[in-house]
C-alpha cells in the first residue's frame, strides 16, 4: 500500500558530540553551515515546510533550527550522546511526532542534491515496501573477509567498464515505519524480499563527512563549486 505524503516526516537528526570531527556541524563550512546547507536544501525542495523535522539537543543546533520555518523536536541528553542502542534511545521522536513513517537525511553530506531528497520522499511515498534504503551503483571487484572472489571477471582483464554493478550503501538517505523502531526494527528485513526497496544515488552525492580531512577537502570542494 501506498503512502500519505501527509503522514510521512522529513527528519534531520543531528548532534555535536562528535569524536572523530567535533562540531562539525555548526563549524564554518564554506562560510556556511552543514546543518544550514541541509535545511536550505529542504527548504527550496518541494516537500512541504509541514513535513520537515530537526531533532537536535545542543543549544547551537537549536539556534540554527529557529531561523527556518521547520518543526523542532528537542532530543533528550541521552538520545544525542546515543551510539544507537537501543534504537529507541537514538531515535526517541518514533512515537512522538504525528506521522507514521519517516524519511531521514544525513546532513553530513552536503553533495546530495535537492533531486534526490525530492525524488527518494516521493518513491516511498508510491512504494509498498516498509523501507528505502539510498545506495551507490559500484562497477568494481570485491573479496569477503575470507578472500572470497565476490565479483567474478567478465573477461581476462581487471576492466572496470566491464565489471557487474554491485551496489554499496550511500548512508544518506534512510525511510521506515516508525512502530518498527519501536521493535527495534529500522527500515525493515533486507532478508525479506522487497521489504526495503533500494534507491540509486550518484556516488558524487554521497560524500559523507566523518573525520576531519574530510570536513577539510570536501570543504574547499564545495566552495569551488558554489
């Protein structure tokens, strides 16, 4: 069964106690921010101001959030230092917000474009499927822990041109139920056969900022872009 766009929210879910790149969301970005260039983005997509959610807890997130027509959903002490167990600590709004599933986007990538978000919102909404997962369409070769050839040559040479898509997780954009989490269940059983539908994102939109070279480069990347 389909989705009520009504009933499907827009998360943004994001924290400051960052390990490996500290702060990096509030930290001058390309004389920006990342939280900013997210919202923005959401802002000038065409999924409606209603819809869109920052669930933050640091005073500095919040700062941000009020100056955009957003809904703010203030994350307990606990949720924002979360590593994500129970799933239900991490994501605490799942049975306090009024919508039934949620879409959510990783404001750590400032590449992923405003199509995307728009058209990923709209093919769960037309899904039947419990979740959507965003992934990279990869033409390469890869081994398992064991050395396992998992990607067999399609001729004698190692020609990428020539290699199976394979498809990696982008960790950009996410959408689920929201009475799942409550089972501890996120997006859905990727061992059940179309319960999570898969989402092709350019690799290019997928650049995600965990450590701080990265905040770095893709800093001076954006800027060369804008």
């Amino acid at each position: 069964m389909s989705k009520d766009p009504e009933d499907v929210a827009v998360i943004v879910q994001a924290r400051l106690s960052s390990q490996r790149c500290p702060q990096k969301m509030t930290r001058d970005f390309a004389g920006t921010t990342l939280m900013d260039i997210c919202l923005k983005k959401l802002l000038n997509s065409r999924i409606p101001n209603k819809n869109i959610i920052a669930c933050v807890h640091e005073k500095e997130l919040i700062d941000i959030c009020s100056q955009y027509p957003i809904s703010i959903f203030v994350r307990s002490q606990k949720s924002a230092n979360s590593e994500g167990t129970p799933m239900t600590e991490m994501y605490e709004w799942w049975n306090k917000i009024k919508f039934t599933h949620a879409v959510l986007v990783n404001a750590c990538t400032p590449f992923l474009a405003k199509e995307s978000i728009e058209k990923f919102f709209c093919d769960y909404c037309h899904t039947k499927s419990n979740g959507m997962f965003g992934v990279m369409e990869k033409k390469n070769y890869f081994w398992d822990q064991d050395g396992k050839f998992l990607t067999p040559l399609t001729e004698a040479v190692m020609n990428t041109k020539t290699a199976k898509v394979v498809k990696e997780a982008a960790h950009c954009l996410y959408a689920s139920r929201l009475d799942s989490i409550g089972r501890n269940v996120w997006m859905g059983d990727f061992n059940k056969k179309d319960d999570i539908e898969l989402f092709s994102i350019p690799e290019e939109q997928c650049l995600d900022i965990d450590y701080e070279w990265q905040f770095k480069a893709y800093s001076s990347l954006y800027e060369s872009i804008k």
